[in-house]
C-alpha cells in the first residue's frame, strides 16, 4: 500500500468513513521524499527507540519503523486507529499509543517501550498544538536525544532564531536553553493533502546534556524572559517593569551594572543576560 498515492489516501479513508478534522489540524503527507528524509536526518536507526506524535494514517510511521528497533506513536484522534492498524501491519515494531501526549506520562512510557534503547522524537506535528507539545518535551528534561519535527516555516524560523537575532522571542530563547536548534529541509504545502495554507520545514532540536547558563533559579529566569518578550514594541526596560511589576528606574541600574544598553530591546538580549538579570533581581 502506497501511503503518499492520492487515490490510495482516499480509498483508505473511505473505507473507514474517515474525514478530516480542522479543528485537528489533521493533514497528511502525500510527498513521497519527506518522510524517509524526516526518519533519516531525526536519526531512526538501530539500537534507537522512536516516539512520533501524530502518525496520522502512518506514513512517517513506516519510515521509522524500517529504521528503527521500535517505533511508539501517540494518536489523539481514536477514528485513525482501525486505519493504523490496517497501514501498519506488516511491522511488529510498532505500537500505537492512544492518548493525549501532553497528559501522557512520558517518562514512564519512554523506560517502558524503550528500555535499553536511544531515544529520539520524530513528528509531523499538529501546527496549532506545535509549542506546547514541544515545550513540554524540553521542558519536562526527557531521556531523549533530539526532536525532528515539521513545523509551520514561520514558527521554524522563531524556533531556530538564536537570542540576539531579531525574530528571537520568549520561545526561542526556551528552545536555545534546552536544545540546539537548526533547519533541515522545507517543505512546500503541496506535500499534504489537504494542502495547507502555508509551507513547512523539518527542524530538529538536538537536546543539551546541560544548559549553556546556570541561572540560580531556572523558574525566575524564565519569568524573566516571558516579561521582557511581553511588548515587543517597546523597550526590554519597559516591558521589564511593567511585567515585573518594578520601578524602570531599577531595571535600568540593572542594566547599567551589566553593562546593557538602556534601549535595548528583549530580541537583542542573550541567554546569559537574562540569566545574569533574574539572578540579580532574585
């Protein structure tokens, strides 16, 4: 069965009265280099465990699955199982997982699945759901060794942005503190089917062993971030003091003892900054 024919997509899914949820943000790959590029470069091979989120109709599934030594999919939506089932059945190492992954114990899914194994992340992701999902996997300190996943191109590019460069933001900077980040590929929207409305890229966050700055307070630092980044159209100091709730006047002594420009704007400021800012504020 050829997952990327078109006529075969909707055969299958009529099949099984299968219709495409917006709200899901449910599109399928219908490209046919995409996804074995995906499960190459997100580092699918032996010895390694993969966890996908979102295998749709188990396209990038089966790409992982000839790679891999075992392949853990989490599906939200219950209407794809019988179909996964059907597209997936020639491999015995997968197992598809229904379940919400931000609710899911992870952890112990990762020790039970993939014991003894490397593990990796490899995903199309839902677009409306890309942040927090991948928020929650850095954030939650996984035994994972990096995440490749498709993103909307845009939020490829505020993911990637190192702090100091102009499209960094609040998550970007949460990115680089977990992860290095870097683009893979592009993908256009005439991958899918439905086609979206925008293009794609693949990217892949390489997770750090230890965080490039020691903050003395992780949380802080981050609250920290969040406030600078809060209005972007104005200066770090004012989006600082009124996210923070403090007199400009003392952010701006901050500043000057750090030796950071008083106009600075939050895209402008490091990872060290911040973490030096939080400390000092305690």
């Amino acid at each position: 069965m050829v997952l990327t024919d078109i006529s075969v997509i909707k055969s299958l899914l009529a099949r099984h009265g299968f219709t495409f949820s917006k709200a899901m943000g449910q599109n399928f790959l219908i490209n046919p280099s995409v996804c074995p590029r995906m499960a190459e470069e997100g580092g699918a091979e032996k010895g390694t465990g993969v966890l996908e989120i979102g295998p749709g109709i188990g396209v990038l599934t089966a790409q992982l699955a000839r790679r891999a030594e075992k392949v853990a999919a989490v599906e939200l939506d219950g209407r794809l199982l019988p179909i996964l089932a059907e597209t997936l059945s020639e491999f015995q190492n997968v197992e598809i997982i229904h379940g919400d992954v931000l609710k899911l114990d992870l952890a112990g899914l990762i020790e039970s699945r993939f014991s003894g194994l490397r593990c990796v992340v490899c995903a199309n992701l839902p677009y409306y759901i890309t942040t927090p999902i991948l928020m929650a996997l850095l954030e939650r300190r996984l035994p994972i060794e990096s995440i490749t996943v498709m993103v909307q191109r845009e939020a490829a590019g505020r993911l990637c942005a190192r702090p100091g460069e102009r499209e960094c933001g609040a998550v970007s900077a949460a990115v680089w503190y977990y992860s290095v980040p870097q683009k893979l590929f592009p993908v256009s929207r005439g991958s899918f089917l439905p086609a979206p409305e925008v293009d794609s890229s693949v990217i892949r966050l390489d997770v750090r062993k230890e965080p490039p700055v020691r903050p003395a307070d992780e949380a802080r630092m981050f609250q920290v971030v969040k406030a600078a980044f809060s209005q972007r159209r104005k200066t770090a100091a004012n989006a600082l003091s009124a996210g923070l709730g403090l007199p400009k006047a003392e952010i701006l002594s901050l500043f000057s003892a750090m030796g950071i420009a008083q106009d600075v704007r939050a895209e402008r400021m490091t990872l060290q900054n911040f973490s030096d800012l939080s400390d000092l504020l305690g």
